[in-house]
C-alpha cells in the first residue's frame, strides 16, 4: 500500500506539474498574443497615417500657396491696399511700383500653382483657397493688369483667375476678346488665346477650377 500510494501522489504531481506548465504556456501564449495584437494595431495606424501623408501635404501647401504672401505684407504693411482695397498704384506712394508689381507677381504664381494643384489632385482642398483667389482678383486690380499683360506667362490658369476676377460673364468674354486683339501676338499665343475665348463661350457657366483642368489636359 505504501508504494502504491506514493506511485498515485507522484501520479497527482505530476498531472498538476503539467497542468501548472501548461496554464504557464496559456499565460505567455495570451502575451504574446497580446503584444502580436498591439502590434499589428500600431501597424495598421502607422498605415493609415502614411496613406494621409499625401492629403495632409496638399493641405499644408494649399495654406502656404494661398497665404505665403501675407508674411510679406506684415513686413510691408503698405503694399497691403494694393490688394486688399481696390488701391492702384500712383506716382508718390510709399511704395515702389517695382514693389507692388512684385508682389502681384508672387500672389500670381502662388494661385496659378494652387489652381494647377486642385485640378490635379481631387484631395487639394480647393474649396475656400478659391475664395481667397476671388476675393484678392477682386480687390487687387494690380492683378488683373498684371495677368493682362503677362497673359503668356499662364497657361493653364490664366482663364481661371479671369473667370475669379470677374462677377459676370460678359466681363470674361471683354478680357478675353481684349486679349485676342492685343498686337505683338506671335501665331501660338494668338491660337491660344482665340481657344479659350472659344472654350468660354461654349460654356460660361463652368466651374473656374474645371478651365485649369481642362487646359492641363489639352497641353499634355
């Protein structure tokens, strides 16, 4: 009897030794199935945010595209009304012509490059940026002369910004005819030009930003 029942005691050890090893498995299998979890979750947000990196780039360039102009203008508090309150320029101002001829210069490019953005990537947040080109076409008239005269110099927008400037669509349709007949054309620009006054009388109530997508489409 002595042995028998030292053989079924050892018999119980050892069942409950296995069961303690095998529940000590269970708890680091749960760990570590854990740890696999937490894992795989810091993947997938690691993931999303890689796949928001592009529209979050578009983002902060549409900010910096429709407002790098304004660090200047806290510099140079004076050029402010040239583009903020129908001023024109006039011989004894503070500022220089250069100056303010400049600056329409740099809010041009900037516009014409966020236009170019949002008609080539649909996550370019161009609703509000074309409030602001609007609203400085409007108030700016330095940047309507400026595009008149630098018609050339954009091709893919230029349409767009005349169609921001003006409230009306015979407004346009003045520019562009005004454009048409401007002497010194070379034959191209001359081409060019009679094409968009042909693509906007086809269709004058187009959306602004769909002239920019159209035109980038034709030239490639």
């Amino acid at each position: 009897m002595g042995i028998e029942l030292w053989i079924g005691v050892l018999g119980f050890l050892g069942t409950l030794l296995l069961v303690l090893v095998g529940l000590m498995n269970f708890t680091v299998f749960r760990k570590q199935l854990r740890i696999a979890k937490e894992q795989i979750e810091h993947g997938v947000r690691q993931l999303e945010i890689a796949q928001k990196q592009p529209d979050l780039h578009l983002i902060q360039r549409s900010i910096t595209e429709s407002s790098d102009h304004v660090r200047l203008m806290v510099e140079r508090p004076y050029l402010r009304p040239y583009f903020y309150a129908d001023a024109r320029w006039q011989a004894g101002d503070t500022a220089t012509r250069d100056e303010v001829l400049a600056m329409a210069e740099l809010i041009l490019n900037n516009f014409a490059s966020a236009l170019m953005h949002s008609a080539a990537f649909p996550q370019y947040p161009v609703r509000g940026i074309d409030r602001i080109i609007m609203f400085h076409m409007r108030h700016g008239p330095v940047l309507h002369d400026f595009l008149l005269e630098n018609f050339d110099r954009f091709p893919f927008t230029g349409l767009t910004l005349l169609t921001l400037r003006h409230e009306r669509p015979d407004q346009v349709e003045a520019d562009l005819r005004r454009l048409v007949d401007a002497p010194g054309l070379d034959a191209r620009e001359s081409a060019r030009r009679r094409e968009l006054l042909d693509l906007y009388l086809r269709t004058p109530d187009r959306d602004p930003i769909e002239f920019t997508a159209h035109t980038m489409q034709r030239r490639r």
